[in-house]
C-alpha cells in the first residue's frame, strides 16, 4: 500500500494511506502530496488517485452601472474626438495636395522663365560682342 506524505506551508505531514489521505485532502484541498515513486512534490489536484473536486471560482462581482455610464462617456469623448482628428487629417491632406499642385505649376513657370532668361542674356551676350568687335574695327579705322 502507498503511503503518502503532504505539505502545507512547509509543514510535512505522513505517512498516510490513501483512505487517510482523502480525509485530510478533503478538510484541505492546497496540499502538495509526496511519495518515493515521485521526484517532487505535486499539486494534490493533480494527482488522480485522490478523491478530488475543484471547486469553480466565485463569480465576479457586478460592475458598477456608475463605472459603466463613466466608462462609456470616455468612449463616446473619444470616438468625438477620433472623428474631429480623421476630419483635420482629411483637410490637412487636401490642402497640401492643393499646394503641391501649385508648387508644381509655380516650378514650371519658373523653369521656362530660366530657359527664356539663358536665351535672352546670350542674345545680348552676342550683341555685346558685335558690339565691341564693330568698335574695335572703328578703332583701327580710325588711327
């Protein structure tokens, strides 16, 4: 017959058999139970031989309407407040498409403004040169 030892906070009670061993398991289900076929101490809950009901936990207790109304509130202030931010993104995204649209016409302007300047400065770029050619040659005339 197996003879069983327990523990409770430390205190190492056995051997007993298992008839002996179900009363005191009954009066206290947190026990650890050893034998020398185990190499530790076991849970008694877990141990099949034992005549052993775990018992459900209580229910939880009922929350509070109060806490639920508050709770609720909040989620409504931040659904509000969710909308107003997807609302100013929304806007926000607009404008700077609108603005990168302008941007973009602006860049272009600019750009056809340069190429004509480059044509315009080397017209006169060529004048100044004909310029200076026509008045060297009167020079030489000249003397």
């Amino acid at each position: 017959m197996k003879k069983w030892f327990f523990s409770d906070n430390g205190q190492v009670t056995g051997p007993f058999g298992l008839e002996e061993s179900n009363d005191l398991i009954a009066k206290n289900p947190d026990l650890y139970a050893w034998h020398p076929a185990y190499t530790h101490w076991v849970p008694v809950s877990c141990i099949g031989e034992f005549n052993t009901s775990i018992t459900p936990p209580p229910p939880p207790i009922e929350i509070p309407s109060g806490l639920i109304d508050e709770l609720v509130g909040e989620e409504k202030e931040l659904i509000t407040t969710l909308d107003r931010i997807d609302k100013t993104i929304k806007i926000t995204s607009d404008s700077l498409y609108e603005i990168d649209t302008e941007l973009e016409k602006y860049g272009k302007t600019a750009h056809n403004l340069t190429e004509q300047v480059k044509v315009v400065v080397k017209q006169i770029e060529e004048q100044y040169a004909s310029l200076q050619k026509n008045l060297a040659d009167a020079m030489k005339t000249d003397y």
